[in-house]
C-alpha cells in the first residue's frame, strides 16, 4: 500500500517511568503525537436570550493512528464538534489544532488550501459528483488541492476498497454501500492527516456498514490512516479504538476498546440524565 504504514500501538509505546506526566494529559493511554486538539473550544450561537451553546469549552486530544468514535445525544454538539475540529467551522473562542499547529486564526484562503490536502472527509450522504466517473471523484481533492493527479495511487484505493474495476462508472450505477467506498478512497488520496467520517453508515444497510466500518478500520491498522467518527449507533462505534462521549455541549466520558453493549449503556445513561436535569431545572 503507498499510504504510510503507521506503528502499531505496542510498537510505539515506550516504557514511561510511573512519575512522568502522560504526553497527552486529554488521554493518558496515548503516548503518540495528537493528530488534531482541541484546547478550551467554545462555539456559541446566537446572542441574548436566544444564545445556544454548542459547545462549552472542550478540551481534548485526538491521537495520530487512531480510530475515535465521537457520540452523545441528540443536540449535544457531536456535528459541531466535527466542524470545528476539521476547520469547517470557528470556535467561537479556544484553539483547533492540526498536527501540533493552531488552524483557528487562520484566514479562509489557507483553511480551505489545509482542508483540501490534509483533511479527509466522508459523510453520510457520501457526496460524490454524479458527472464525474468514479475514478474522477477518487482523485478530485488532489484536483482540487492543485498536485498532480495519482492515478496509480486512486486505483490502489479502489483495489482496496474493493472497487477495482469500477473506476470508469458513474457514482449513480453504484449501490450506496459502494457509493461510501468510493468516498472513503477519495478520503485517502490525498494521504491525509486525519479522515473526519459524519454518520459514514447513517444511510446504509446493516451489510453494507459493517463494510464500510471494516474499511475505515483498516484504513488505520495498515494503511496509517487517522479517523474521527461522529457516529449514533453503538455497534459502529465498537469499531474505534475509543468512543468520546458528548453532553449537553460538554465532554461526557470516554470509552476505550469499546464493544457495541457498553457504548449502549453509556448512551442510555447519558440520555436518561437529560429530564433529571430538566426535571431539576423546572423545580
Ligand atoms: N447553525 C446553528 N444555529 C443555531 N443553533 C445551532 C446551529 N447548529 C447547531 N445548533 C445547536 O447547537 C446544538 C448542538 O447541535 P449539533 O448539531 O452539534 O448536535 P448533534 O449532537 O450533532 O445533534 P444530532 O445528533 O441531532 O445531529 C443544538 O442545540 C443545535 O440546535
């Protein structure tokens, strides 16, 4: 594979001594460099009365060559987070950052030149562009980012996602399942820093998921790859090395090696606190 093969997690750690601070104090078992931080995020919208906060000051680290599972409750900032973290979206105050550098200042121009090479994105509608044959959309972010076109690199990813001779069709003669595949391909190609998946099996069927969830989860064992997944479904989420759990705009815990019935519970919890507090709010 042309990606870069990234270490596993028992290759990289190294023995720290018991009294050193841990490199990422956002996640203790994480001895490798954040692929993206967030420090303090605070995204407000509105103003007054009417004023919703999103978010209400995160703080965490998401680790290079891993697989984290984002979720939480309906409107607790899970899309808001994704925007933020993948400089779609401003903090309304804090810090974003990229591989070690703060995106947050800066101007749209170069936001949008770093989204396109060292961003990947998928999303649940998977979005590819019907005129263009699928080969075309695989390669349309280096088109994009204005790098030569890796036509070998493009039919590598297709091989791997199983698409190999489905470079010259259309994305409409395509099942959806394949459709995400595609997009996960296009995702990789530009060999990015971090894969920010919104909902990537929100609108498949149960085979069709867990194919595209075994893609992205190899996109990260052999392939290097670093994906963030806004996800609402436990069994999805069981496929990440972690699940962070939002709340009311808040972080709500964290799960490691997480399997599809404790993520269930933890989202039950989560959910079944929200009329407590409304409940207290009313009294
Ligand atoms: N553009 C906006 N203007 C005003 N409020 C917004 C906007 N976008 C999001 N919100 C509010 O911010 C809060 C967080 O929304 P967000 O979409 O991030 O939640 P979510 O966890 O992704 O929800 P869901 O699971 O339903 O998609 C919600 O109260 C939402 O109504």
């Amino acid at each position: 594979m042309a990606l870069r093969r990234h270490r596993t997690h028992t290759e990289t750690r190294t023995k720290r001594p018991r009294s050193e601070a841990p490199a990422y104090p956002a996640s203790s078992h994480q001895p490798v460099p954040a692929a993206v931080e967030l420090r303090s995020v605070v995204r407000t919208y509105g103003r007054g009365s009417a004023t919703v906060h999103a978010l209400r000051g995160i703080d965490l680290a998401l680790p290079r060559g891993g697989f984290t599972a984002v979720m939480g409750p309906s409107g607790s900032g899970k899309s808001t987070f994704l925007q933020c973290a993948a400089g779609l979206d401003r903090p309304s105050s804090g810090d974003v950052l990229l591989g070690g550098e703060s995106i947050s200042g800066l101007r749209e121009d170069r936001l949008t030149e770093l989204r396109r090479s060292r961003i990947g994105f998928v999303f649940q509608s998977f979005n590819l562009l019907p005129s263009l044959t699928v080969a075309q959309n695989v390669l349309l972010p280096q088109r994009l980012a204005g790098v030569k076109q890796d036509h070998r690199l493009a039919q590598q990813l297709l091989t791997e996602v199983g698409l190999p001779a489905h470079g010259d069709r259309r994305p409409g003669q395509l099942s959806g399942g394949q459709q995400q595949r595609v997009a996960i391909a296009r995702a990789l190609i530009t060999r990015p820093e971090v894969v920010f998946a919104d909902e990537p099996t929100g609108a498949l069927d149960t085979q069709a998921a867990q194919e595209v969830l075994g893609l992205l989860r190899r996109a990260v064992d052999s392939m290097g790859a670093t994906v963030v997944m806004v996800t609402h479904d436990p069994v999805a989420a069981s496929h990440a090395d972690r699940v962070l759990f939002l709340a009311d705009g808040a972080f709500a815990g964290e799960l490691h090696r997480p399997d599809p019935q404790s993520v269930a519970a933890r989202m039950a919890d989560l959910a079944a606190f929200r009329p407590i507090s409304f409940a207290g709010a009313a009294a």
